[in-house]
C-alpha cells in the first residue's frame, strides 16, 4: 500500500466501511437480480455522489476536492472488493477527459454536474470487441456525429458520452440521433453497442494531440484500480477458505503444495499493487504517464487473471456454483482485462514506448 | 565551538558534502576512476596496486566505507542522510566503495548487535579499514536448506573448542582471514544446540578446496576442519545462540542479494536496444521478430513492477518504522527475473550469446554467458526461493504447518 496522507487514509477507510457494510457482494446480487438494463442502484450512486467520490479529480472550482488519481484509486479499489456495481469509474473518466480537453464553458456546464452525481457519464471509443484506438471511423460533420460503437460500459445509465471521432474527442448527449443495443456480457453489469446517427456532438478541443491517450491512460489506471479490489479480494477469501475448509483431516492450508500457490499469488499481487498506485501516483504527478498506466494495466490484467482462475481452482467445487461469490469476480475479470487494452495490446505498446 | 540546541540541518549536510569533495580531490586517484572494488566481490581479490591501497586506507581511517557504525569501532559515526551524501559523491567522481565483502554485508551488523565489547573492539575495526576478509560457514553436505541439520562439532575442552566437520559453498573461502560459522556444541537440541563462532582460517586444521561451478569460476569452497583450535573468546553470544544469531544475519544476506543495487545496475540495459543491435527492425523500426518482442516487453513489464515492489516496501518500511510484510517476495522475486533475463539474452543473440571463450566474443557476450550459469545459484543460495515460499506461507499469510 502506498504511504497515504490523512485525507486519503480517511477517504479509504469511509469507502472500505460504506462498501463492506452498505454495499456488500449480496447488493450486487440484486442488481443481478433486477434485471434493469442500466444495472446499479441509482440510490447508492447518489449516496456516493453525496459522499463527493464522483468528485474526486474534478477541480474545486467545479464541485469536486481534486483530490486526484490516487485518491481516487483508493475508492474505487475498495468497491471493487465487493463488486459494487456504479457508474463511478465509467464518470471519472468521463469527467477527466473533460478537466484536460473542455472549455472554460464545457466544464462549468458539465462537471459539477458529473461530481454531484446529477450526470452519469461514459467513454464510447472502441468500434469492435478489441480496444483499438488506431480504428475509429466514426466522423463529424457540421457538428453531427455519426458512427458505431462497441461495447459501452454504463452506456444505458449514462446521460453524457465522451466519445471519439477521427478527428478528436466530442460530447454527445442521449436523445435524438443516440440509440443502444444491450449486450449482455458474463459480468451482468451495463454494455452496450451504440449507434450515433447525426448526434449532435461539440468537440473537446483542449488537451492538445494526445487528448485521447491521455483519457485512455487514465481510464486504464482507474479501471486497474478495480481489478486491484477484486484481486486483493479473491486472494484473502481464497486464504480464509483453505484455513478453514478441512480434508484428509487436515486443513487445507496446511499442504505445502497449496502454501506454495498462494506464496507465487502474493509475490504476484505485491507486484500487482505496486504497478497500480504507480501508474495512479504517475497521473497525479504528469511524468511518465503513458508508460506507468501501459505497466499497471498489464500488471492489473495478468495477475488478476491468473488469481482469478486460482481462486476457482483453490475453492474447489464449491467455487463452481453461482450461491458463491468467487465466480463473479471471474466474470467481471475479463471484461475489465479486455477493456482499454488488453495484455497483447499493452505489451505492443509497452515495446512501442520504448521504441522496440 | 558554540552548542546549537536546533543545528540547521541543511547547513550541515552542505558542509558535509563539501568535506566529502575535498577528501575525494584530495584523495581519490584518477587511474582508479570508474574501477570496481576488488574486495566487496566473491570472485577473488585482484592484486592491490599501491593507489587501491593508499584509496582503501584513505577511507579506512575515516570509516567512510561503514559510514553509519558506531566511531568507537572504526565506522564513520555519521547519519543515514551523511552517509547518502558520500554515496551520492563518491558516485559522481566515480570513485567506488573500498571497504565491502561478507564483513561489511552480514558479519559486522551481526557482531555489533550481539557480540560482546571485546569482539567488537577486535574484529570491527579491521573490517572497517578493509584489511580482513571475512567468510560464512553455514552450508554443509547435509545442510543444505535444513540448515539446522548441520554436524560440524564443537567439542568443549574448557577454555577452547576443539571443531572437526566440513562446511561447503563457502564464499571466497580461499582468500578468507577469518570465518564466521555456526557449529554444533550439543547433540540432544537440534536447533539450540548450535553455536556462533569464529574460526581462523590460517589455524592449523583448516583445509579449504574451490570448487568448479558449472560457470567455470571458483567462487566457492568445501572447507574442512580437523581438530581445529578455537578459543573460547570467539564464541559469540551464548553456547546454544548460534541458531538465533545464525539467521539474524542471513536476513542481511537476503538484504544484499534481493534489493541490491548490482541487480539494478545489471538490468540497466533494456533488453528491446540490445534485441536490436542483434536481430531485423522492420520500417516502423521494430524487431522484426514480433514472438521475441511480446517476450521482451512482457518481461521488461514484470521487472518493472519488480523494482517498484522493491521501492514501495522501502516506503512502507520507512513509515511503519518496521519491516513491510511484502519484502518476503523480493529475494524470490528478484532472483528468479535476474535468471529470466539471462535466459531472454541469450535467445536474442543466438549462439553468439552461448560463447564460453574466444575472441569472437564481445566481453559482454562472455560475461553474460557466465552470469547466466552462475545466477543459477541466486535461487538456491540465501533460502532457496522454496524456502522462501514457506516463509511468506507461514510467516506472513499464517498457513500452518501440517499438524
């Protein structure tokens, strides 16, 4: 754990007791249950808004704390522990994307709309079941939008799209020229393929040329801080599972075989942790941004895959069944490895950083 | 000279550091610039010239080389902050550190903690001067990592010790003065019943064999003991300490091997620039060999969380004044990179980065080659990476031993 100030150690410490006592994994299993295509409780959301977590990185001027990425990260790890399911990473971003590329005039109208949780908003970028930022065919004309995309996350709770075009990053709002498909993936959270047929849209036009990788980096450290809450989590259920669960009279943590896994998962999570607050701390102090989010995506994706599968494996068959939990985390791990990049993508970029 | 109750700090590390740049220009010489220090390595001693010598007496008398032990012995006296700033000039006048090897990495801080004033009066000071070259007695034939289970005995003959055994891997042994060793007095206790004590390694007795490694270098030797005298005066601590005393000073030795620095400087090259000298870029100047490139950049992406997991438990470490939880993986995870990355060079140099001698083979090739072979022993020696899995197991996940 990165050493932490006093606001950050008591925002952490609010977000682990809200999210361990108001919004355990049972909450999530009633948004399953819904059936509602946005899939959050909006009640919860707006008791977060009101905690300022929407508010985190927007500047004070515009109704956040500005606290940044890190911070941040510490929130959003914290739900993702109990697979809290929100729109709040999906707005961050959102929101970031408007602190580096808005107007004077697109962050007042926006962003203290966004930090009161009044707003949900969300990127739309991909136009096929891969990220690639490099295939983006969607264009404006005459201050209309028109094109597909793929895949958005909270696009059916969202109110306001971030979303790109060959030529830059536009806002679009839902309603006339907006319309979605859902897609239903194995997370059961809020996907959808949109359509923008003539959106009214009005460019970002700050943040200079690497406006859009600048967003991305940010959605991949704060998408990574989840993955972070869900590793940590499957981890130590995992462990308290083999203390407990007894055969061949012997508890299972007692089998060298099983003490060895979990010492490679820890060394795998340390570093894992590690990557992860760097690539936030790296945001919050613009130096090596680009490099520090490729490290702690990856890192994110290839231990939360690997303890993901382990905690199915280390569970046994009891871990197979949906009554318990460990089978969600699996399910909303690939989608959250495949988002923003997954590991081929960002070692190619990792290489293409360092010019190999 | 006044008392200041509040000295400022700052003025103070100035004056300091100018003191450093005057002792350096004053006596540092310019043909030993940028050299290594013959002394701290296990690869043996290279003869000293008398500029290494008049170098590592210069800062001997200082005790600028253990700049952080206590003056009474030999050390510097000086604080963490003063000793980064000789850390810090030395580096920029390329001068290197004279004073090193197992004296300084494991035995000092061990004998400062537990070892009575006497020794301390003995044996720091010549450390701290570099005139003595300490080794580890530990391994055995059947000690290995059940190092408890060692069998070199001393026998209690009222004021000496009588030892006969064998030792192995021991470290330099073949230039070693001394030895710091851990030897059973008692039979009937498996782990209280050994003893830390220091042998003379030119007392009659004493037989030392390097042995060839698979790298081809002599690192290491088989050190025998035959009815070999040892005063009790060397013992250190208590008879039936040694366990205790024993594996304080292997967390020093994990220490040096995980977090050191020669394993930064090592990785300094990226693999991606080397991987290009060797092999075909394509026209947007990437390796061509898209297989070798995912590899490399897969690597590089774990090593670099390796090196921030090594920055971040010197963080928590330093704010919970205490050892973090997660430096237990640094040794394993540390270790097994290193070898990856040997493995990862020599794919990308083919057989060229297989050389074992010859002229057609840059330094850098052979060196590698070698390194390679002998960084098999990082995961072995220190407690093997499984035994360091049941540390981390055990210790810090709580998982019990089978019952």
């Amino acid at each position: 754990m990165a050493v932490l100030n006093e606001e950050q150690e008591m925002l952490r410490d609010m977000a682990r007791d809200w999210a361990t006592n108001e919004s355990p994994v049972t909450e999530f299993r009633k948004v399953r249950a819904s059936g509602e295509p946005h899939a959050y409780n909006t009640d919860a959301y707006a008791t977060m808004a009101e905690m300022g977590w929407a508010g985190v990185i927007i500047p004070e001027e515009h109704g956040g704390s500005d606290f940044g990425f890190l911070s941040a990260g510490l929130v959003v790890e914290e739900l993702g522990k109990t697979l809290t399911a929100s729109p709040l990473v999906a707005t961050t971003i959102a929101a970031s994307a408007i602190v580096l590329g808005g107007s004077d005039e697109q962050k007042a109208k926006w962003l203290p709309k966004l930090a009161s949780g009044e707003t949900v908003a969300t990127l739309a970028i991909d136009e096929g079941a891969h990220h690639d930022p490099s295939a983006i065919e969607t264009s404006v004309s005459g201050g209309k939008l028109t094109g597909k995309k793929a895949f958005v996350h909270e696009a059916h709770g969202a109110d306001l799209f971030v979303v790109a075009a060959k030529d830059g990053l536009y806002l679009v709002e839902k309603g006339d020229g907006v319309s979605l498909t859902t897609r239903k993936l194995t997370d059961q959270r809020s996907h959808a393929d949109m359509n923008f047929d003539g959106a009214a849209a009005e460019k970002l036009e700050g943040g200079g040329d690497s406006l859009l990788d600048d967003v991305l980096d940010r959605a991949r450290v704060l998408t990574a801080a989840e993955m972070l809450g869900m590793a940590q989590q499957v981890f130590d259920t995992t462990l308290d599972y083999l203390k407990q669960r007894v055969q061949f009279n012997q508890v299972l943590a007692t089998f060298q075989a099983l003490q060895h896994r979990m010492a490679d998962l820890f060394a795998d999570l340390a570093q894992m942790r590690s990557a992860v607050e760097a690539g936030l701390q790296a945001v919050d102090g613009g130096f090596g941004v680009a490099h520090a989010a490729t490290i702690a995506k990856a890192e994110a994706n290839r231990v939360l895959h690997t303890i993901s599968n382990q905690g199915i494996q280390l569970h046994g068959g009891i871990g197979m069944t949906d009554e318990y939990d460990v089978g969600f985390y699996l399910k909303r791990a690939r989608v959250l490895e495949s988002a923003w990049g997954s590991s081929s993508y960002l070692k190619d970029r990792y290489a293409k950083l360092a010019s190999y | 000279m006044a008392t200041q109750l509040e000295p400022d700090i700052h003025a103070d590390e100035d004056a300091f550091r100018t003191e450093v740049q005057q002792f350096l220009a004053a006596n540092f010489p310019d043909e030993l610039k940028n050299k290594g220090n013959a002394l701290a390595g296990v690869d043996g001693p290279t003869d000293e010239t008398p500029a290494m010598t008049a170098w590592r007496e210069a800062v001997g008398e200082r005790g600028w080389g253990t700049p952080t032990w206590p003056k009474q012995y030999g050390g510097g006296g000086l604080t963490k902050a003063q000793a980064k700033i000789i850390d810090q000039e030395f580096a920029k006048a390329g001068a290197y550190n004279p004073i090193g090897g197992m004296g300084v990495m494991m035995f000092g801080p061990t004998l400062l903690e537990y070892g009575s004033e006497e020794q301390k009066m003995e044996h720091i000071p010549p450390i701290c001067r570099g005139e003595i070259r300490w080794c580890q007695g530990y391994s055995e034939p059947n000690a290995g990592s059940d190092l408890a289970n060692l069998q070199t005995f001393a026998e209690d003959k009222g004021d000496h010790y009588i030892v006969n055994g064998q030792k192995t891997w021991t470290s330099g042994g073949q230039w070693a003065d001394k030895c710091f060793a851990i030897v059973r007095t008692d039979k009937s206790d498996k782990h209280r019943g050994i003893s830390f004590m220091l042998i003379d390694m030119d007392a009659p007795g004493v037989e030392v064999r390097p042995i060839t490694m698979i790298s081809g270098t002599s690192p290491f030797c088989e050190t025998f003991f035959d009815n070999v005298k040892v005063p009790k005066a060397n013992l250190v601590g208590e008879e039936g300490q040694g366990w205790t005393i024993g594996k304080r000073l292997l967390q020093h030795e994990r220490t040096n091997i995980s977090g050191g620095g020669r394993l930064a400087s090592m990785m300094g090259q990226s693999l991606g620039d080397i991987a290009k000298k060797y092999g075909e870029t394509d026209a947007a100047g990437e390796l061509a060999d898209k297989v070798l490139r995912d590899k490399i950049a897969d690597f590089e992406i774990r090593w670099n969380s390796f090196l921030l997991t090594a920055r971040r438990a010197v963080e928590e470490s330093k704010a919970q004044g205490g050892v973090s939880e997660i430096s237990s993986v640094l040794k394993k995870l540390g270790t097994k990179l290193s070898q990856e990355r040997s493995e990862l060079l020599i794919e990308i140099r083919g057989l060229q980065g297989l050389g074992w001698e010859g002229e057609e083979f840059t330094d850098g090739e052979l060196e590698a080659v070698r390194g390679w072979l002998f960084g098999k022993a990082t995961t072995i020696y220190g407690g093997s990476t499984e035994i360091q899995n049941n540390i981390i197991a055990k210790r810090v996940l709580g998982m019990l031993d089978h019952q």
